[in-house]
C-alpha cells in the first residue's frame, strides 16, 4: 500500500472519532490507501508478522489516543498495553521501529501519556509531535492532520529530512540557535497587495528563534498615534519595530530581525463589505496553494466588522486578523514555523483579544 495511511485506535476507547477520522481522510486519499481493523487476518497467519507486514506497507502511522488509552484494561484486570500480544501495542511497536512516520492523534479530550505510563516498547511514542482532534472543530483540524500527511507523501519529511536536519547540524556547529525552515509567505492582504505577476513565493529563509517553547510571555503595551492603536506583545519573545509607523505599519521580529508579525492600517476597500473582503482574500491564497483551514465568522449568525483566515502555507503557519472600521481596515498578520504553534496559539489570543485604540504615544508596562 505504497502512500498508505495506518489507523491504529481502540474500538472501546476512541471508535466513534477514529471511525469519523477513517471517512474523512477516505474522501481525500481514497479508502484503498487505508488500513484500520484487524478483522480480515487470514486464518492460520502469525497475528504479529501480519500485523508487522501490514504496517511496513505504509507511510502514516495514526495512533489515535482516546481518554482511556492507557487505562484500557482486559479481562484479567491488566493493562492492554502491557500486554505483548496486544494489536494496538504490536502494531505501535513496528511502526516506530521501522522508522515510519508516526503521529500520535489525541482525541476526545484526551492528552499524550507521559513516558513514565507506558511500557519501554512504546516510550518513543510521546517525543512524536502530537496533533489534538477536537469534536467542536472536527473539520478544521483533521484538515490541519490531512495537510501533515500530504507532506508525507510529497516527501517533505522521508526524502527532505536528512538534507534539513543535515543543513540544521552546520548551521548549529556555527553558532546558530534553534532553526526553523519556512517559505516566507507573500505579502497577500489589504495592507500591500501585489501585482499578479510578483505574486511569487519569496527564497526559503532560516529562522532564528529563542528556545521559546516553555518560555512565560511578559506582555507590554505599545500606544501608537501612527496607527491610533494600543498593541500588547510579548517583549521577551518579540521585538517591536516602529520604523515604518509614519506608514501605519508596525512589525514584531525574532532575534535574527525577521519578521513574524505584521500589524497595519490601510484605508477600507471601495466595496467596505468584510464578507467580500474575506472571499477576496480566501480566493487569493488558495490560488496560490495555500490551504486554508479556519475561517471565522463560521456562523453567518456572528458575522460583525471582523474576520480571520488561517491555516499552512508551505510549510509555515499562517492567522490574519482584519477589522473594518468606519474609514480603515485594521490588520494582525502571523506567520511562523509550525513547530513554534503551541507559543503562537497562546501569542495570537493575546494579541488580538487585547488590542485597543488609543491616541497618546509611547509604551507602557
């Protein structure tokens, strides 16, 4: 099953969302490219070495984690993944030992397990970066999971894995601090759009970023008169640069100067209609490749004088925020390396939940 996709889940622990997941990801890969049950093993077949067959065939290896993953037990009152002869165990087993990509999906309101709760077989398991499925945004992140595994099957992580962590390695041995490769997003948006012919990506750039993945925020508010707004960010992550504020345009960069976060005020379109602006937007990234994969308002219900599109964009994470005001359009750009998400989710919700208009200059603790 070459670009095959391996569902490894528990029918009493997590069936109902692993069963939703299977016909998902059937409609966009195609069920033959899918192996889930164990039920159709030929009789007389060592379970094991069918299992491990069926496993080598693939590229993904699923483990859907329910609430009751680790404590799942069998008759005897034993936990199943201490069992050798356990199916989820054996077939978790092969998958890491094959060097197949595994991702551990945690569903249900459930977490990783901590390595102290597994057996030694399947400690590797928790330094797989995990991905959460949610039931109240079911589609959004399945899609964020479909775009990992495409990556997958383009090679992005087989066959470009070894030329990156190689480049990573002499980069490091020069000094470098933790490195994420992103293709720079092209300036799309109401703040400085671009011809159609210049709507190119721009060169692959190397990041440079803290090791920020623990690191406590310390927020600080910045007033500006050039765009008549109040930004809080976070000053020990983040740099603000003010150079182009007589433009309306504020920029948050890392260590190296790269910017992460553009904040903008433009003047407000002729059409003055946010769920135009929206479409308008959402047309010009997906027509670009780029896969976008929240939308909000969700609920025509909510709409106001907002809206954000968010979502992966070769590589790297995208969430742009834009307000319509009576006479301009306020705008909060995000782009940043997937592995920085977990910071940037708690960034951004501080960021734009937090943003204010004032009049009077200057920054404030």
């Amino acid at each position: 099953m070459a670009g095959g996709i391996f569902i490894n889940y528990r029918r009493d622990d997590a069936g109902s969302t692993a069963g939703r997941l299977r016909d998902r990801l059937a409609q966009v890969f195609g069920p033959d490219k899918l192996f889930m049950d164990v039920d159709n093993i030929p009789a007389g077949a060592d379970f094991a070495d069918y299992l491990n067959a069926q496993v080598a065939t693939c590229d993904v290896f699923l483990a859907v984690l329910g609430p009751n993953w680790v404590s799942a037990k069998d008759e005897t009152g034993r936990r199943r993944i201490d069992n050798p002869d356990d199916f989820v165990t054996i077939e978790i087993q092969a998958a890491l030992a094959r060097g197949i990509r595994v991702i551990p999906v945690t569903v249900d309101g459930a977490s990783l397990p901590k390595a102290g709760e597994l057996p030694n077989c399947l400690k590797p398991l928790v330094r797989r970066q995990a991905v959460e499925v949610r039931n109240h945004q079911f589609g959004r992140d399945v899609d964020a999971l479909i775009e990992d595994v495409r990556a997958t099957f383009r090679g992005h992580v087989r066959q470009s894995g070894r030329l990156v962590a190689a480049v990573a390695v002499l980069l490091l041995l020069a000094g470098g601090s933790a490195l994420y490769y992103f293709a720079k997003a092209p300036t799309w948006g109401l703040w400085r759009p671009k011809p159609e012919s210049q709507r190119a990506l721009e060169p692959m750039t190397v990041v440079s970023v803290p090791h920020t993945s623990e690191v406590a925020a310390s927020y600080t508010r910045y007033i500006s008169s050039g765009l008549g707004l109040t930004v809080t960010y976070p000053n020990n992550i983040l740099t603000l640069n003010t150079t182009a504020e007589k433009e309306r345009r504020l920029t948050l960069l890392d260590v190296n100067g790269h910017a992460l976060v553009t904040i903008t005020k433009t003047n407000l379109p002729d059409h003055k209609d946010v769920r135009k602006g929206r479409q308008q937007e959402y047309s010009e990234l997906t027509k670009s490749n780029y896969s976008v994969t929240y939308e909000a308002p969700e609920n025509d219900m909510n709409w106001g004088n907002w809206y954000v599109l968010s979502g992966i964009g070769f590589g790297t994470e995208f969430y742009f925020r834009r307000w319509y005001l009576d006479d301009s359009v306020v705008s909060m750009e995000f782009r940043y390396p997937k592995e920085l998400t977990p910071l940037f989710d708690n960034i951004i919700d501080n960021m734009t939940h937090k943003l204010e208009f004032s009049a009077q200059p200057g920054l404030q603790p």
